[in-house]
C-alpha cells in the first residue's frame, strides 16, 4: 500500500508536506465520536493514533467488492 506523504491540511496550509502521511481510517473511537483513528507514517516510522475528525489528513478511497 503506497501512503503518500502529503501532510495535513490546516485551514489553506499544508504542513510537514513531503515529510509526513496522515491517512483517516474509518474507525471512530468508542468513548468520542469527535476522534477518529489515522495512520501517521515518516521515515522509518509506522502508527496508529487518533484525532478530532476535523483535521485536513488524506483520505484512501477503497472498493468493496
């Protein structure tokens, strides 16, 4: 899976572009709907962390076949 490093969107800025890959996935967190869950990838670093849904991260459209 290619993870682009597009950085995140904040308002008409695009931070860490190049360095950093912000990818949502579809999983909000149970106690907070505000939260969701995205793949952080840099260098040779892989995470999950979570976040208010609000923020500019890319997002991989998938086909369920």
């Amino acid at each position: 899976m290619f993870i682009p490093s597009a950085g995140l969107c904040n308002g008409f800025n695009n931070i860490n572009s190049g360095m950093f890959g912000y990818l949502w996935t579809s999983n909000l967190r149970l106690d907070n709907s505000n939260y969701a869950y995205y793949l952080l990838s840099y260098s040779d670093h892989l995470g999950i962390y979570n976040n208010y849904r609000c923020h500019g991260y890319s997002v991989r459209p998938v086909i369920n076949l």
